[in-house]
C-alpha cells in the first residue's frame, strides 16, 4: 500500500509546481528604474519613467568620454537614476555636453549628450 502513495508524489510536485507558476502574475516588478532631473535648486524637472527612454539615457552615459578642461563646466541639472527607491547614480549634466559624477568631490569631467535630458531643460530655462 505504501508503494502507491510514492507513485503520487511526482505528481503531487508537479501540480504544485504548475500552481506556483502560474500565480506570478502577482509579482511587482522590483527592477523598475526612473530618472529624476532637478535644476541645481533642488527643484524637480521632470522624472521619467519609461524603460525605452532610460535604456537610451544609460547607452549615451556609457559612451562618454573623460575629457581634461581648463574650467570646470557650469552644470544646469543633477539627474538622479535609481532603481526601486534606491539610488544608482548621480549626475550633474550640462547641455553643452558636460557630466561629472555627483557622489565623489573633485571627480573627472566627461563628453557626454543627452538629447532626452536636452528637452526638458531647455523647456525648464527661467
């Protein structure tokens, strides 16, 4: 009698399994990013929550390139990327294709653009 019983089991795993599988629906998404841009008051600009534009943001701050200035760059905004509440990455940012990092003092400059961010400055300019 007891043979039977095991005989159950993978079928048993199985059911639960496929109960467990499809319930993920219920599941929230933990890897949602957003990028914030503030003027460099403190004031926010505008914070973009769509996944096409943040990944196009992330792929222009991948290319960027360290540059040597004889002036540091006047920054207009500081964009803050994170990701469910937790920051990435800071940056402050100029249109003129300026951008250093905001979480280390006396960091490098780099050449970047970042026509997404471009918009809603010149939008923003008082």
């Amino acid at each position: 009698m007891k043979k039977k019983y095991w005989k159950l089991t993978p079928i048993l795993c199985f059911s639960i399994l496929i109960t467990a599988c499809q319930s993920t629906h219920s599941v929230v998404n933990t890897s949602t990013k957003t990028v914030t841009i503030y003027n460099l008051k403190g004031k926010e600009i505008k914070e973009l929550v769509d996944p096409s534009i943040i990944q196009k943001l992330e792929i222009n701050l991948s290319k960027k390139d360290r540059i040597f200035t004889k002036r540091r760059p006047t920054f207009e905004a500081k964009i803050i990327i994170k990701n469910s509440n937790a920051t990435i990455n800071e940056w402050f940012y100029s249109s003129k294709g300026f951008a250093t990092s905001a979480n280390k003092k006396n960091t490098d400059i780099y050449r970047v653009f970042l026509p997404s961010i471009d918009l809603y400055l010149k939008a923003n300019e008082d």
